[in-house]
C-alpha cells in the first residue's frame, strides 16, 4: 500500500441528526440538527458557517465524539464507523473558550499537558524538546516563562492550539478560533491552521462572521441555515458562483461571509419579513439537494464508505498510574493556591480571658466565635476555589488527560493543607490573646476539635460546590442549614432544655461536635472556679464541669464528637465526589 494513501485520512458524516435532550420529560426534545452530510480529507483546512444558534458548534462536537445528548446518523473514518477512543485518540479540540489555569506559566501548563498526555514511555528530555518544538512553532518561545494571565488573546489561543497539539493529532477541531481576536491575530491564527495542513492534518472549524480574506483561507465550507439544516458543502472558491447560478449575486466590496449568512438567516418571527426569509431559506435548502454540487457530495461519501483504507494512529498512550496523576496535579493545584493565595488582616474582640464567674460567658462565646470563623473561612475559601477549576477540569477530563480521582483527590489534600495550616495559625492567635495557651498540651487539645471542624468545613465546601451549580444557588441551601446548625451548636439554645421532638437537630450540626468538643477541652480542666462565697448570686459555677451541664454537655461525649466529625468529613467528601461524577457526565466539553 502506497504510503501517503496509507497515511491519509478522510472523515465524512452522513444524515446527522441532533437533538437536546430536555431537563424535563414534559418538554419535548429540540432538533439541532438536520441530515447533515459531509466530507473532509487530510490536508483540508475546512469551516463551518451558520447564523447564531443553527448548530455548527453541535455538529462540530458531534464529529469530535464529544455530544452527550441525542444523535443519530454515520460517522465514518477512512470508511470505518468511528468510536469515541478512537477519535479521542487520533484528534485534539480548541474550544472556543481558552479554559487554561491562569496563575501557571505557559512553560508549566505544557509540562503538566505533556506529562499527562504523552506516552509515559517517552524520556524526560523527549518531552522538553517536544515542548521547546510546539512553542517555536507557534510563536510562543518569548512567552514561555510568563504567567497565563498576561498573554493577550491571539497568544492564548496559540497556547490552545499548542495544547493540543502536543501529541500530534491528525484531526484538530476548532470552535470559533478566531472569536474575540483583532483582525490581525484572527489572520494570524487562520494563517498558522493553514500551514498546519500541509502536515497532512484535518483541520475543521466553526467560524462566526469572519472579516474579510479570512473566509478564502479555508479550502471548503459547509453552510447551516437556520434551523441545522445543509444549505451547501463544496469548496469556498466555488461558493458565489453556486449562488450566482442561483440568481443570488454578492455586491462588490461585500464581505463574502456576510453576505452567505444574511441569505440563510431566518429572523426572529416579531420581526417583519421573517416569513420571506422562511421561504428564501427553504428555496435554497431544496435547491442545493438538487444541485450538482450535492450529486458530487453523495458521490464521494459512497466511494468514502466503501474504500475502507487501514488507519494508522499513534501508538496508544500507556496508562499513567494513579500516583503520577495525583503527583502532577497537587503539583499544579499547590502552584495555583500559591500565587492566588491573598494575606488578611487579623483583629480579634477579645483580650485576656479569667477562668472566673464573669468568664464563663466570655469563653463560651469566644469559643463560639472560635468555632464559626474557622467554620466559614474554611467553607467559603473551598466553595469559591473549585468552581472557578470545574470549567478545566470538565475539558480535561473530556480530552482523557487524568482520571476524576487523582483530580478530587489532589484538590482534597491541597485545600485541606490550606485550610489545616489556616486553622493553626488563626488558633495559636487567638489562644494567646486571650490567654488560654498557657502550654504546649493546652494548645494541641485545643486545637484537635478546631482542625476537624476545619476539615469538615472544607469538606461541606466540596460539597456545596460541586452539588449546585453557582453561590447563589448553593445560598438557598446553605443559609437555612447553617442557622439550624448555629442554632443547635450549644450556645444559642440551652440543649438540656430542648423539647424531644426537637432536640435530636443538635446531631445534625456539626458546629454542636465542635463546639462541645472543645468546651470539654477547656472545661474538664478547670477543676475550681473562683467565686465570691459571701455572695451566693455570684456563686453560679464551682468547677468546669458545671459549666458543662449548664449548657447541656458531657464530658463523657468527647469520642462521640470527634466520631461526630470524622463520619461528617466521610460522608460529605463521598456525596462531593459522587455529584462531581455527575456533573462531569452532564456538562458540555465543547
């Protein structure tokens, strides 16, 4: 077999049909999509162009194996039906959105790529020369130690492209390249897809009204008119032609793009003349299904079908093990925690705190306080930080970079660090301001229940974060379930007072388990506590543990608290990860 047929690739798809599928079973589904065929060959720069909202990015994530949704139809590689492993193993996808970790440098997001793409068999120093190679090639050499965050847009989206193309894929997937760049970086990047192709890759696009001389870049076009369905697929060098034989002639000096998408733009049915844009539409969709162009089309896609040529793909990347994963992305996520990582201020209402009948008050509530602002510093520095990492993490997971595992996992253990070494130093604070650090074993059974309170925070910020979709969301639960569990903590309610039917609220809040963990630390201690004998009124309290009972605790309940802790920690770490699973199952990657 001739090498160069053996090496080329054609990729066509036949009667493809796209539907959403609906939240809701009482809403029916929406079709995208409509018949849509195709063809596209190694060495092919092709684009795909529809009004707003007609399904070039559906049916470019369809080709790509990515739609998660309803679909039927063929898709064929050198005339065999191609799988998602396949494809995922032979191709690359640029989003439109450069979803890249900002605070990295370009340097150390391609490493991070390359060590979680490439074949683990590959030596380090293949690697680096395979990373110096992508960065020259793309311009990107001058930038390579620079953070993410100061590129500007046409180096962002040259650093996708690099992304990808890392492995060498044969078929890259565009969406909307050129979206939000100046003319000049929207010609540079067009100008860099096309040398591409002459390495003999497929190079498909979506584009959203191109300026002028970036349209003739492309070798062919498949046009969407409203409602998904084909309107035209051939060459762009034979496009207004196929519409001037149509009695459709573009002005001079008019912009060809715009004005192909004014003639398959159907407007909204408020506005005047939506109906003669129905019709125009249609006459064009019937017109085309006539036309030579599309006799040639099915021509091809038959003789695509049955030239079933051998496939060649690189070599399937090893596994990489599970440690070299969490490795590589604690590594990345203790990078990111430590350039966005912000100092604050500290002030505290307390001075020095006396274990007399004035003070029982003022340590009950300096406990209290103790206890809700690690609570909420721990939750709040979590539930903020893995939403803005979701969007990369949907996109690497869809490009088969790491397992959801070693993700969860390496966020888990730097977030925790994070919110363990916030605790210790916010606890050594506080403790000595007020006095009760007298000594070593005074500050490490103190501060054992304020770590666990710290780990569950963060895991209840796992939680919210990865359950509901934004902060606002989150609040409608988070607020009443933080009230109910302030209320039942220990200091607003006298819990031995607690009608039964409501008393057993205080095991679902774990500020209660904190809260009564370290008040017996502090308490059982304190085995006297001076008082005036010649005034009974002021005699309230003799020793710590009628403190303990005042308030409805035991010291005989500190191992139930801290198992308290320690199931909640489980229990919500596990719901964090099962809801992160589904939500990775339900979103988009394109």
């Amino acid at each position: 077999m001739d090498a160069d047929k053996q090496n080329s690739l054609t990729l066509s798809w036949k009667n493809i049909n796209a539907w959403t599928k609906p939240k809701l079973k009482i809403y029916e589904k929406k079709k995208l999509l409509q018949n849509v065929c195709g063809i596209a060959r190694s060495g092919c720069l092709t684009t795909i162009l529809s009004p707003s909202g007609a399904g070039k990015t559906t049916l470019l994530a369809a080709l790509s194996k990515r739609y998660k949704d309803c679909l039927d139809g063929e898709i064929l590689l050198n005339g065999k039906e191609v799988n998602q492993e396949l494809m995922s193993n032979i191709s690359g996808y640029v989003c439109q959105k450069d979803l890249i970790l900002e605070n990295l440098t370009v340097k150390e997001h391609l490493t991070f790529t390359a060590q979680m793409k490439m074949d683990k068999s590959l030596s380090e120093f293949s690697r680096i020369k395979r990373i110096l190679a992508v960065v020259e090639n793309l311009s990107l050499s001058h930038r390579i130690n620079v953070q993410i965050s100061s590129l500007s847009g046409g180096q962002r989206k040259r650093l996708s492209l690099a992304t990808q193309l890392l492995t060498g894929p044969r078929i890259l997937f565009c969406d909307e390249p050129t979206t939000g760049l100046d003319s000049f970086s929207a010609f540079s990047v067009l100008k860099l897809l096309r040398s591409l192709t002459n390495e003999g890759k497929i190079i498909i696009c979506t584009i959203h009204q191109p300026a002028s001389g970036i349209f003739e870049l492309f070798d062919e076009v498949t046009l969407l008119a409203s409602g998904g369905t084909l309107a035209y697929h051939g060459p762009v060098s034979e496009v207004l032609n196929y519409f001037s034989n149509l009695g459709i002639n573009c002005p001079k000096n008019y912009n060809t793009s715009d004005f192909i998408i004014s003639q398959i733009t159907v407007r909204s049915p408020s506005v005047e003349g939506s109906e003669k844009d129905k019709e125009r539409v249609h006459n064009l969709i019937v017109s085309f299904r006539k036309s030579k162009i599309y006799e040639k089309l099915k021509n091809e896609l038959n003789e695509a079908s049955q030239n079933q040529n051998f496939i060649k793909t690189r070599n399937k990347i090893n596994h990489i093990p599970f440690r070299t994963e969490f490795s590589w992305l604690l590594w990345r996520s203790a990078l990111q925690i430590s350039r966005s990582y912000k100092m604050c201020c500290l002030s505290f209402p307390f001075g020095t705190i006396q274990m007399d009948q004035l003070g029982v008050q003022n340590t009950q509530g300096f406990m209290h306080c103790l206890v809700m602002e690690i609570l909420y510093s721990s939750l709040y520095g979590v539930a903020h930080a893995v939403p803005e990492d979701l969007p990369v993490f949907i996109q690497e997971s869809a490009d088969k970079l790491y397992s959801p595992h070693s993700y969860y996992f390496s966020k888990l253990v730097v977030l925790s660090t994070k919110a363990l070494i916030e605790t210790c130093i916010y606890t050594n604070y506080a403790l000595s301001v007020t006095g009760l650090n007298r000594t070593l074993n005074d500050y490490i059974v103190t501060s054992f229940p304020l770590l666990l309170i710290s780990l569950v925070s963060s895991a209840y910020g796992f939680f919210l974060s990865t359950t509901f979709e934004s902060v606002t969301t989150f609040s409608l639960f988070s607020v009443p379930f933080e009230l109910i569990c302030q209320a039942y903590g220990g200091l607003i309610l006298r819990l031995n007072s607690l009608p039964v039917y409501t008393a057993w609220l205080k095991y679902i809040s774990f500020v209660f388990y904190a809260y009564e963990a370290l008040a017996i630390q502090l308490w059982t201690k304190q085995k006297h506590i001076q008082c005036n004998e010649s005034n009974v009124n002021d005699c309230k309290y003799r020793s710590g543990n009628e403190v303990l009972m005042s308030f409805g605790f035991s010291s005989n309940d500190i191992l139930m608290d801290y198992f308290g802790l320690i199931i909640y920690f489980i229990v919500l770490h596990s719901f964090s990860f099962f809801f992160l699973l589904r939500k990775l199952k339900r979103s988009v990657a394109y």
